[in-house]
C-alpha cells in the first residue's frame, strides 16, 4: 500500500473536483491519504467524511499567519480539543517546524511557533516534530 503522507486537499483548488482526485490516487494504489491543514478555514474540510481513506492534522503555518485572524491559535487549540478523540485526527500540524525559510529563524518567528507549539499539549498521541 502506498500512503501520500502529505496531501493537501484541504486546500479550495480541490473544491471543484477533491473526490475525483482521491478516487485517482486509490486506483494507482494509495490507500492512506495524510491531509495536514494549514489554516483553521480548511479543518473542517481536512476532516471530511467522503476523505475517510484519509487522516488528517490540524495546524497553522507560519505562511499564512499573517492573513490569519487573531484568534487562530485559540481556533486551533479548540479544534484540537474537540476532536482529540477523532481516530483519524493524528498530528498537530502543518505548523513550519522545517524552517525552510530563513526569517523563521529570526526570534520573533521562533515565539510565534513555540506558541503553535503550544496547542500540541492537547492531549497524548500528538506531537510536533
Ligand atoms: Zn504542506
């Protein structure tokens, strides 16, 4: 079985046509789809129903904080906390803990992800790498 451990079809580009391209990847042999979201407008659709040959994570990445609203770490820690018990819920994230981008390793960037950080807490079975 193959498993795309990074897919990201939360993401509105798939609104048009998420189920086909899932249907896709199962018949070239995927059987596990990893969908780890990247803003809390996409955590409802990480977790779809017809996405149940998949698992998802929840997180913000840091290339969108700025356009996220204030309360996005809270929506976050909600969201984690409402369906911690969600078998396919399996991971915090995306939260940028690579840094492939320079200015993440700035001090300032370096607060706002121990922030992120912060929500993986939430309970076992979570972590951030
Ligand atoms: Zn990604």
């Amino acid at each position: 079985m193959w498993i795309d451990s990074h897919c990201h079809l939360d993401a509105p580009e798939f609104d048009a046509d998420r189920a086909e391209v899932i249907a896709r990847a199962r018949a070239a042999g995927v059987g596990l789809l990893v969908i780890p979201s990247v803003t809390p407008a996409t955590f409802a659709t990480a977790r779809e129903p017809q996405q149940c040959n998949g698992v998802y994570a929840l997180g913000i990445h840091p290339l969108y904080v700025d356009a996220m609203p204030m309360d996005a770490v809270a929506q976050l820690a909600d969201a984690l906390q409402r369906w911690h018990d969600d078998p396919r819920l399996v991971a915090v994230g995306e939260i940028g803990m690579d840094g492939f981008v320079p200015q993440w390793q700035d001090p300032g960037h370096r607060a706002a992800r121990k922030h992120l950080r912060r929500p993986a807490g939430a309970g076992p079975g979570m972590a951030c790498p």
